[in-house]
C-alpha cells in the first residue's frame, strides 16, 4: 500500500501546487476584494463574544499570515513524496501541514470551494493517518476509507442527476456550457446538438452509477473504472476548466487499484 500512497501523494500534490499558485497569483483580488476578512468572519458566529477566538482567528487570516501558510501548504505538498520516501511517520508532519492549510482555506474563501477541495481534505486526512504508527489492519481501514469516499461521491452525484429532469431530457449539457465561466463558446456550439448533449448527459449519469460496480470485479475491474475515471475527468477538465478535479479524484485511483487487490 505504500506506493499507493505515494503515487497518491504525487498526484494530489500536483493538485495542491497547482492551487497555491493559483491562489498566491490572484491573492490581492481574492483577498481584499472577493473575500474580504471583515465581511466573512461576520458569517462565522463562532467569534462572536469569544475575544481570544476572534484574536486567533484574526491573526491566522491576515493576509500576510494567510498568504505564508498557503505557500507553506504548497512546498510541503512538494516535499511530502520524498519525505515519505525515506521515513513514513516522518512524513505525517507535512500530510498534517497540507491538511490543516486547506482546511483554513476552506475557511476564509467562504464560497467558491467544490467537490475537489473536499476530496483533497479526505485524502490528505487518510495519508496522515496512514502516516502515523498504526496497525497495518488500521492503514487498510484508512485506505478502504478514501475508496469508500470516492465511490459515495460518484453514487450520489449519480444519483443527484438521474432524479434531474434536465439531466433525464439530456439536456443539461447544452444549458452548463452556455455558462461563459464555464466554458468557451466552441464548447456550447457543440451541445447545441440535442443528440450529442442527450448521449452526454447519459455517459455520464452511467459512468457515475454503474462504473464504481467495477470494482467487485477485482484488479481488472479496478483498471477499467481507473481508465474511464481518468477520461471522465479528463474530459471535464478540457470543457469546462475544472482542472483541480483531475488531481483530486485520480490521486485516489492508486488506492483504489491496490485496495482492490486486497479484497
């Protein structure tokens, strides 16, 4: 299982870096104007008449502060495969760094966080307590936990768009890329063609319910769900821009392929 974790730790790190430099290349805008402090701690009541907490968290948001942490998240991102390399419970303090930065970051950018950013806590909360001196049993649990996860959120997304009428009409495609933050013009003129959009729309409600049965099927079910996962992906990284989804979800496939081989 190590070198799931690993090759789990490479990709999802990807993803991290990738995010950081996202993050620190529009950080002015997305700060101070997007997600201004004073205005998103009024939706945390948390703070309100605990002095010491709104210090706290005061402190930890300062753009300054915040903007170190985010970068400091990224180079441990970088640092975790080699860390791991040559010590695995040496590598939990990086895996916690990744961890506890991208769940501040989920904090104080209030909205605008997806089904990526939560894929990425859940696997960055497993590989630190894969990390950690724990019964081998223990660590397949963790693992089985991250397959459990992935499979839950194919199902239900699945699930969200079979009970969609727009989705059922096939025509849900055509109404997403006509979205301009979405998608490039070419995108929309392409799903303006009902018979492609309604095919589309059915790929992927089936991907989304059937393809996690692979996995009963073992390690060759396992890389068939792995290589339409990847194209799945792949795809919606080229239509619509959802890059971060790439490293998020394939980052767990290793898992996945080695969790299979132990059942």
């Amino acid at each position: 299982m190590n070198n799931a974790i690993l090759l789990a730790s490479i990709i999802a790190g990807a993803g991290i870096i990738y995010d950081t430099i996202e993050f620190i290349s529009g950080k002015r805008e997305l700060l101070n104007q997007f997600y201004n402090w004073r205005i998103v701690r009024s939706r945390y009541y948390i703070l309100l008449n605990r002095p010491a907490l709104s210090l706290l968290f005061d402190f930890v948001f300062a753009e300054r502060i915040f903007i170190s942490l985010v970068v400091v998240h990224g180079i441990s991102a970088a640092m975790f495969p080699f860390v791991f390399y040559l010590n695995v419970s040496l590598a939990a303090i990086p895996a916690l760094i990744v961890l506890t930065v991208h769940c501040l970051m989920n904090v104080r950018i209030l909205v605008g966080r997806d089904g990526a950013d939560q894929m990425q806590s859940i696997l960055w909360a497993s590989v630190f307590a894969y990390c950690l001196p724990l019964h081998e049993n223990v660590k397949l649990v963790v693992s089985g936990f991250v397959v459990a996860q992935l499979i839950l959120s194919y199902l239900t997304s699945g699930l969200s768009k079979l009970i969609s009428p727009v989705w059922r009409k096939g025509v849900a495609m055509n109404l997403i890329t006509r979205m301009a933050t979405y998608c490039p013009p070419q995108i929309n003129t392409l799903f303006k063609n009902r018979s492609l959009s309604f095919v589309i729309c059915w790929l992927t409600i089936l991907f989304e319910l059937l393809s996690p049965l692979l996995l009963f099927f073992g390690p060759t079910g396992a890389i068939v769900f792995i290589i339409l996962g990847i194209f799945f992906h792949a795809g919606i990284a080229a239509g619509m821009g959802l890059t971060t989804f790439v490293f998020a979800f394939v980052a767990t496939y290793p898992i996945v392929y080695e969790f299979s081989t132990k059942l």
